[in-house]
C-alpha cells in the first residue's frame, strides 16, 4: 500500500500489519492537517491536550532510543 496523497478512504484497520502500518501512516498526516488542527485544538479542554501530549510522549520515549528522540524529534 503505497499512497501518493494523504486519501482516507485507503485508511483500514485490522487486516494485517502492513495495511495497519500504512493506515496509521496515512491517519497521522490527516491528524496533522493544519485545517483540522486549526479546528480542534481551540476546541480541546486542558485535560485533553495534557492527555494527548502525555500519551505521544510516551510512545516516542518507549520506541525512540534517546539519540532518535533528540534528532527526528527534537
């Protein structure tokens, strides 16, 4: 599954890894479009944003040695 544009209607969960993978891939870049950030985020209560910034923290932590967190992220 190799998309050339950012197209929900490829995103589908469940059937094997690798469609997971790309789906996740895909659903990210739609939650990171500056139009819908724009729309959300004034909408989300405090609690929401810690949770969401908590919740991302800790995967990037878990997955990322410290190098990789400092240079993709950081």
């Amino acid at each position: 599954m190799e998309p050339q544009e950012n197209d929900s209607s490829r995103i589908c969960f469940g059937l094997n890894r690798e469609t997971d993978e790309e789906s996740l891939r895909l659903f990210l870049r739609k939650i990171a479009d500056d139009r819908l950030l724009d729309t959300l985020i004034p909408r989300l209560r405090e609690e929401d944003v810690q949770d969401i910034v908590a919740f991302f923290s800790g995967i990037l932590h878990r997955y990322l040695r410290e190098k990789e967190y400092h240079t993709l992220f950081l």
